[in-house]
C-alpha cells in the first residue's frame, strides 16, 4: 500500500536515510581497514587506518559545523532583510517558525531572478533562510509558504546537520582513497609487501582490494550520499505540508519553479543540494543527470497529490515538468 498520509511518509523517509548514512559509515570504516592491513599486513594496521579515518571525519566536521554557513551565504551574494526591508517575507518565516516550533531563523535575499530557497545553519538556533528575488516576484503567499515550510522543515527535521555528517563521511571516503592511490603510484605498495618475508599472500589479496575499493568507493560514497539528500527533500516536502496544512501551495509551487528556465547564477554544483529545487537545470552544460541531488518534481508533486487523494500527474503534465529540473 502506498504511503497516504504526511506522517507515513515522514517515518519512511527518516528510515531510508538512516539506512543510506550506515552504507557510507560502512564504506569508510572497511576502506580504512582494507587499506591499514594492505599497507602494514597486520588486522592491527586496519584498526590504526580506521582510527585515523575517524580523526579526520571529526576535524572536518567541526570545519564544517561552525564555518560553513557563512561560507554558503556569501558565496550566494545572500544579504540579511528584516521587517523593513522584507515585510511580506519575514512575516511568513515567522509564522512558520512558529508552527514549526523553532526560533525565528535570520532572513536573508539573493538578488536573482530565477526562483529558489535554501536553509542552511548547524541547529534551529543558528539557522538561516535564503530565498531570490524571483521567488517572491513569482509565487503567490500560499506558494511562498509551501517554500518556506519546506525550508523550516529542514531546519526542524536537522536535516542540515545530517547532511553535513554524510557529506564529511564522503570527503573523508574521497580524501583517504586519494591518499592510498597516490601512495601506491609512487611505490609504496610495493615496499611494504617486499619488505615481508613469507605470509604475504594475504597482504596482496588486501592490496587489490584496497586498490579496487579507493577506485569505487568515492563514486559509490556519492552517489548514495545524493540519494540522502533525495530522501531528505521528499521529508521536507511532507513535513511542510505538516505545517501548512496545503498541499495544494507547495505542489503549485513546484510546478511554478520546475517550469521556469531561468538560471540560477550564484548555485553551484557544491552549493546545489541545498535549494528547494536543482538550481542546476537538465539543459545546462553544468548539469550532470546521474550526480542529481534533489529527486525529479512530478516524483514530489505525485507524492504529494497522493496525500490529497488525487490520481498521478497527466501525462500532458509530466512532459511540461519532466525536461527541466
């Protein structure tokens, strides 16, 4: 039976991403002691490698956990607005924030005028909300609030925060199968199995392993990293209309935002995960369609008419949303 209700979606989502966090702690955990005992010939020397990999996931981290946000925000030309500045906006990040139970997140404009959101901070007392001028030139309030709640969901739900583990845990993969690759291609592989005498079949079979996993593993790390920001959007897409009560708001917003072909300058491969929708559209030289972060918009728009009881999108529908994000 399909999930029908916001609360069933919001359950399976959470587990799925769970799941998808445990392959990348898995992933990093067996390449580190693949490569230790590939490099040493002793079980000892995975745990030492795992250790050290555990180190480095934990300095990135906290890089990321208090840095990161400005870094975004600036990269984004986001520049705060308040009451005076932003009145209609600010009101309905208030109103939402209040329905979501978190403190009011700062506000932030980004003058573009392709429409798009973004949250971004480490925990709902160090959030912040970013939208474009374009959002708020061409979305209604009931469409702005459908935005906005998706935003405050994922400040709620800290998906933030969980995103920036997975993402350190892929860094943390990528950077250590760098390391082993450059270690081997300048021989280093070959002195540690010549340096043994006897008992080294087992320390080869690791080093072809080791050798096949530094190749794999990144890619592999990626791509189910992706599939957790995926997860993650349809989360927030259920958890907003949690608190506003309208699917129908969010779905036209999607729809607006799916069909406009304006691009977004300032977003980034490195910055797109975080927007509503994929800044980065299908057409663009930029794009890249098996590295897609956020899942296609008639996927969420059917999740959502599902809560409603409507059938799927027509296919007249489809063909009109299904070219672009």
């Amino acid at each position: 039976m399909p999930d029908t209700s916001f609360y069933a979606q919001q359950t399976a989502n959470r587990r799925q991403s769970i799941v998808l966090a445990a392959v990348v702690v898995v992933l990093l955990g067996g390449l580190g002691f693949t490569i230790g005992v590939a490099a040493t010939g002793e079980p000892s020397g995975g745990i030492g490698t795992m250790g050290i990999a555990g180190i480095l996931a934990i300095i990135l981290s906290l890089g990321s956990y208090f840095g990161g946000d400005r870094l975004v925000l600036a990269a984004s030309g986001a520049k705060a607005v308040d009451e005076r500045t932003a009145p209609q906006l600010t009101n309905i990040v208030r109103e939402l924030a209040i329905a979501a139970n978190v403190p009011m997140p700062k506000v932030y404009l980004i003058e573009d005028s392709a429409p798009n959101a973004f949250a971004t901070g480490r925990d709902p007392k160090h959030a912040s909300v970013a939208v474009t001028t374009g959002l708020l030139q061409k979305l209604d309030r009931e469409e702005l609030q459908g935005v906005i709640g998706h935003e405050l969901s994922h400040v709620r739900n800290l998906d933030i925060r969980f995103s920036l583990l997975v993402g350190v845990l892929v860094g943390s993969i990528a950077l250590l199968a760098d390391f082993f690759l450059r270690f081997t291609f300048w021989g280093g592989g070959r002195r540690s199995r010549s340096g043994r005498d006897g008992g080294g079949g087992l320390q080869a079979i690791m080093f072809v392993l080791a050798l096949v996993l530094a190749i794999v593993a990144p890619i592999a790390a990626r791509l189910v990293q992706l599939a957790v920001s995926r997860q993650r959007e349809y989360l927030a897409d259920a958890s907003s209309v949690e608190l506003t009560r309208n699917p129908y708001g969010l779905e036209r917003a999607l729809a607006k935002i799916g069909t406009d072909r304006e691009v977004l300058e300032v977003a980034n491969r490195a910055t797109q995960h975080l927007y509503f929708a994929n800044p980065i559209k299908k057409w663009e030289e930029r794009a890249s369609g098996l590295f897609a972060t956020h899942p296609p918009i008639v996927d969420r728009v059917n999740r959502l008419r599902q809560l409603t009881g409507e059938g799927p999108l027509a296919a007249s529908e489809v063909a009109a949303l299904a070219g672009l994000d």
